[in-house]
C-alpha cells in the first residue's frame, strides 16, 4: 500500500465529549451539534469551545445547518435554532414526540418530521403538515421552489408544502430512510433499509436501484457540480454518476478510499471533486475524483468511534469533523 | 459482544399485568438503568427517567421473504437511543396486548445495525391465570405471545381455584411446553428470572426438553446451574420423559375434555392438544448428516416459515467432536458448533418447532432422513 499523504498536522482536535450527531459551518464559525443536548461553538482559535444547552431535557438526534444557523431537533420534541453567537430559538415543540428528520436551507426555510408528521416552515415562519402514510425517515429540499421530497414506508412523497393538493407518491417496496434531491432538480435518491439506495428520475419517475452495499447507506452528498453523488455503506467510497438523463443506470460507480473499514460519513467539497471520507473505525480520507489519490486527515483510532458528522466551509478551506465517542477536530487546508 | 445492550421484550393480552412486572422490574434495587420502549407515549404510571413511545410500524423486508417483518419504529429508536449510550445499561420494549411478538424478535438478526449494538435476551409473556383460556379461543394474538414466549407469568393466579390453575397450565403446556413457566400474584417474580436470560444466545441453549413437570422450585434449582457456564455434572432427570409431549408414558389418564379434546393428566398437570398451535420434538438417537441436514432445515424454514414460528436444535454431526446448535424464528436461523460432547454425553440429535399446524409425522420422517 502506497504511504498516504498526510494532513493530520493540520488538524486541530476538539473535545466534545460526546456523541456528535452534526457538523456545520455558521458562516466561518465551526458548531457541533451533540448527543448530550449541547451544541458546541468554536467563535475564535485560542478561546475553548462555548457550549450551548438546546435541549437541555434531551437528546439531540438531528441537526441541519442553513448556512448561517445550526437547526437541531431533539427527543424532547424540540426544534431549536442556534446562531453563531449562542443564541437559541424555539422553532417547534412537538409534545416530546422525538424528532427523527430534519433539513433546512439558506432562505430560512427548514422542515422537520416527528412519527407520520412532516413539518415545514417557510422563511416567513408559516408551518404546513403532510401527514405520511407511515412514519417519516427522511426529508430533501428541492434545489428550487419550496417543495421537498418525504421518505417513508414504500416510497417517497414529493410534497408542495404551500399548496393543499396531495402529494404526489413515489412508490418502491421497502423502508425509505434518508431523502435527497438532485442539484440538478431531475432525480430524487432515497438510502434503503435493504442496503442499498433508490432513485426516480423527474419527471419521468424511471426506477433507478443502487446496490451492492454490504451495510446501510446512511450519508450521502452531491458534488458542487451535481453530477456526483458520493455515498457511504461500503469499504470504499462509493460515487455515482448522475450525468445523463437516466442518472447512474447502466453505468458503474467510482470507488476510492478502499479500506477494511467501512464508510460512515461522507462531503463533497463545495467547489472541487474531492470527497471526505469517514470510516467506522473513526479514520478520515480525502479522496480525488479524477485520479482516485488520496489525503489522510485522521488515522484510524476504533476507541473514538465511527465518524458521524463531517462537514466544509463554503470556501472549501476547512473541515469539521466529530465521533460517536465524542472526538472532534477541526482540518484547515494549507493554502497555495 | 459483551457490551451489548440486552433487550428483554415484554408481551402479554390486555389486562394480564405486563404494566405491573414492567414496573416491578423498574423500581427493584438492582441498580441497573433501563430504557423503555412503550406502545404508546404518555403511558400514565409508569415510573422510569427514560419512556420512549412507539408506534409498532411492522414492516415486510424487500428481500422476497413473506415472513422476514421487521419493526421500523424499534430501528429507528434503538438507532436513536445508541446516541445517549451510558444513560442506561438494558432496554425493555413493551408491545400492545394485540401484538404478534415476532417482528420485534426479527429485527434483532434482521437489521445489522441493531445486531450489532443490542442483543435480544428474551420474550416475556404475561398471561391472566383467569381470561387466558377465553384469549386462547378468541385471539390469535394471545397464541402467538404464549407460543413465542421464553418465559411466561401466569399471573393472577389469586384469582383463580387451583383446578382452574391446572387447566390453564395445561393450556399454555400445549402450546409452548420449553418456556419457563412461572405462577404469580400481582406479577410477582424474582427478577432474576425474568432479565438476563439469554435465550437467544446459542452458548446458553443447553437443553430442549419440555418444562411440563417442573414445579417453580424446581426452575430455580435448575437456574442457579444455568448461570455457571459449566453445566456438565447435573442431570436433568425430571425432564426424562420421551421425545416431546405427544408421546406420553403408559401410565396417563386420558379423558376428554367439554370440547372433546383428548385431555392427558400427567404429573398433576393437564395435557390437552391445541388444534392450531402446537410443538413438535424429534429425536435421533445418534448423529445426523450435515450435508442432509443443512439443506432439509433451509428448505423446511423457507417453505414452512410462516408456520414455524421458533425452532431449536441440538445436533450431532457425523464426524464432528463438537454439538451444533441452533435456533430459529420463524424463517430466520441461528446456528453455531458449541462446545465438545462430554464423554458421558449421548450423542444424539434433537429438534423442536413450535408453530401453527404443525406437520408432525412430515417433520420427523424429514428429520430421520437425515440420519448418518
């Protein structure tokens, strides 16, 4: 094996200290969201990280950034909304009914899911419901219009949150998870209980089947030019091409970042074809597209746990990163 | 492996008191912290820190097999509740009284991510000594519980004379004779014997025999031995009594019962047969053929799946030093080479199902073809 080219003198780590559901950049400042209720903000280099109880009853379970604020949803029913001052807003409360989905965008907008119930909320603060059939696992935003894709039991609902009319089905046999919408706007992908990922394509809504995982896909991400989209579940990166018109079918996916460990988290880099790579055993790679070359970040260290949360700043220039076990850091690229 | 989260699942008809053990087991002063996966939210009454409420989602897994069902709400939890780890050290899932017990004990070998975080240690049947005949006639699901069950309480017994108690036993006998069974008052129970069972684990499958002559007490004596990982100097001489409850000894008082159902009293307790639910043993005195074995068993679970709802077996194979032992739920099987036979040890190859219509001279002529 070929000896990496390292970066992990780059890194700076951070302590959490504790489940790290979600990583995001609010503007240029570094947030963790955690499993103990908090979310940890790093506002300067030198000052320790300021932690923020928003859920102070709970759990946190998921967490979406809009680019600007981190949006985190908790057991305690909680939808809260953290700036990068501290600040805290309660955006729901869901009677205690735990929180199992949630997106949110740069216009304010966010949605979020508790049992059957998907909720969104426009940037004016108006809420619309669409009860699901079942209950609800994932949530995409479309890349225009305020529409997003709901996945559930045997399918996924394309929903129009401002209208009444009913939303329209898109059905597949199985356990829908997470939900995700193309870039591009023409495919919907969804990740499988059956290990493996679904697609339809818009609007001609043909099947689209990704498979051959040996685990669950739980983390996906779009490149920046939404042809790719990189997916975790298997010893390796697995990238599939979304260039055509009928997306990734009939064509194979690209793989890097071959280890004996298994991808757990996975991010593009907002304007290069460079996918960060998480790996159960807490490892971190930063993998090529075009050549398939390979950066390490993180040695592998079990102990800490699998990677769960990975995520860039929209420069592209530094990248978070957390555990299950509550290791954390913060990767700045060397510039020139 | 070790740190595994045990999951105990809690089943029982409306009424019969799983809400009383439940918060029996709660309050006890073991020291140990649970989190409780309830039917549904805002349960009043029960008494724990940590009360998730569940919608019971059964869902079919898209891989072809009918009766492969999983409970989505229980992955998504249990995905959920891993993020908290160290808050608690075992987990309870309490299903509705009209739940088939099942698709929560699949979704612990179905799903991987579950299967690798928690274990299920068993399925706990909660059954009122007094409506439990009535549920048996009227509610498919009452069956299913008992039948499924690792241990049962037969609880309420205060509520009943002992004849009525008698029958009931025998009742639950013809269903499910492997089960522990334990008879109680307001759900009553050390809760030794109730947690960390281990009933799935193959290591602790020890032996098969049906539990129809057991007294309470003698469960005990034989727990206290169970909880060694030695088990090789004590006998198991009260379970000496043929290959399985249809075969009964010459001395049995056979009569009939109001429904004409033959009725068998054996040791105190009454035998009836159960037109729907039944358990079948098969025994070969000697070792089987892997190479028959192994196919026959696959093909019996894919076909018979639905029926079958567990299975157990402890086998001998042609040429192999150690037992092979297995167990299923319903098409879902679990096997493993344990330890070596002891010298003083028979070889010998035994299986039991228990399910629904039950094809039992199949069963055993299938078995005995497999003989080495």
């Amino acid at each position: 094996m070929q000896t990496l080219d390292s970066l992990t003198a780059k890194v700076v780590p951070i302590e959490a200290g504790a489940h790290v559901i979600g990583a995001a950049f609010l503007g240029d400042v570094p947030a963790l969201a955690l499993g103990d209720g908090g979310v940890l903000i790093r506002a300067g280099a030198q000052a320790p990280p300021r932690r923020v109880e928003a859920h102070p009853e709970g759990s946190i379970l998921v967490a979406a950034s809009d680019g600007g604020r981190l949006v985190t949803g908790g057991d305690d029913g909680h939808v809260v909304r953290v700036g990068p001052d501290g600040s805290t807003e309660t955006i729901a409360d869901e009677k205690g009914r735990w929180i199992d989905a949630l997106v949110a965008r740069p216009d304010g907008a966010l949605a979020w899911s508790a049992g059957k119930a998907a909720r969104a909320r426009d940037a004016k603060g108006r809420v619309a419901t669409f009860d699901a059939p079942s209950s609800v696992r994932g949530l995409g935003f479309a890349p225009k219009g305020y529409r997003l894709v709901v996945a559930h039991y045997n399918g996924a609902s394309l929903w129009f949150p401002s209208t009444e009319a009913k939303p329209d089905l898109l059905e597949w046999k199985g356990s829908h998870l997470d939900a995700t919408w193309a870039p591009s706007g023409r495919f919907v992908v969804t990740t499988m209980q059956e290990n493996g990922l679904h697609g339809w394509t818009l609007p001609g809504r043909e099947h689209m089947r990704m498979s051959g995982y040996p685990a669950k896909t739980r983390s996906v991400s779009w490149s920046h030019d939404g042809l790719w989209l990189a997916t975790s579940g298997a010893d390796a990166l697995i990238v599939w091409p979304f260039q055509g018109e009928r997306g990734p079918m009939g064509k194979a996916p690209r793989e890097c970042g071959v280890r004996r460990a298994k991808v757990t988290r996975v991010a593009f880099h907002p304007g290069a074809l460079i996918v960060a790579a998480g790996y159960e055993d807490g490892c971190i790679l930063l993998c090529r597209l075009t050549d398939a070359s390979e950066l390490l970040v993180r040695p592998e260290e079990p102990e800490a746990g699998a990677v769960t949360a990975l995520a860039w700043d929209a420069a592209g220039l530094r990248m978070l990163f957390g555990t299950a076990e509550g290791a954390a850091g913060l990767l700045t690229l060397p510039v020139g | 492996m070790a740190d595994k989260l045990p999951v105990t699942v809690l089943t029982g008809y409306l009424g019969a008191g799983k809400t009383t053990l439940l918060n029996r087991i709660l309050t006890e002063p073991h020291g140990m912290k649970f989190a409780v996966i309830v039917n549904e939210f805002g349960e009043i009454g029960i008494d724990n820190e940590l009360v998730v409420g569940a919608d019971e989602e059964v869902f079919e897994m898209n891989n072809g097999c009918i009766c492969c069902t999983v409970r989505g709400d229980l992955i998504r939890i249990i995905e959920g509740l891993m993020k908290r780890k160290g808050k608690f050290d075992a987990i309870i899932v309490e299903t509705t009284g009209l739940a088939d017990p099942a698709p929560v004990a699949q979704t612990f070998f179905v799903d991987q991510d579950v299967a690798a975080k928690t274990r299920l240690d068993a399925v706990v049947t909660v059954a009122d000594a007094k409506w439990l005949i009535d549920r048996l006639k009227d509610a498919p699901e009452a069956k299913n519980q008992i039948a499924f069950a690792d241990v049962i309480l037969l609880n309420k017994t205060d509520l009943v004379t002992p004849d009525e108690l008698a029958e009931v036993e025998g009742r639950i006998r013809a269903i499910n004779p492997y089960a522990k069974l334990h008879k109680t008052q307001r759900a009553e129970v050390d809760i030794a014997q109730v947690l960390g069972r281990n009933a799935f684990d193959l290591d602790r499958i020890l032996e098969i025999e049906p539990h129809f002559l057991e007294s309470d007490e003698s469960d005990h004596a034989h727990d206290h031995h169970g909880h060694s990982h030695d088990h090789g100097d004590h006998a198991h001489g009260h379970h000496d009594h043929g290959p399985g409850h249809h075969d009964h000894a010459a001395g049995d008082h056979i009569e009939k019962d109001a429904h004409g159902r033959t009725v068998h009293r054996h040791g105190g307790v009454k035998h009836y047969h159960d037109e729907e639910m039944q358990s079948v043993a098969v025994r070969h005195p000697g070792d089987v053929d892997p190479e028959k074995f192994m196919p026959w068993i696959n093909e019996l679970t894919q076909a018979e799946g639905p029926n079958i709802l567990r299975s157990k077996g402890i086998l001998a194979f042609k040429g192999e030093d150690r037992r092979f032992v297995f167990q299923g739920v319903h098409m879902i099987l679990d096997g493993d080479l344990q330890r070596e036979w002891r010298p003083e040890e028979t070889r010998e190859s035994k299986l039991v199902f228990i399910g629904r219509h039950l094809d039992e001279a199949r069963l055993r002529e299938g078995f005995l073809a497999c003989a080495a």
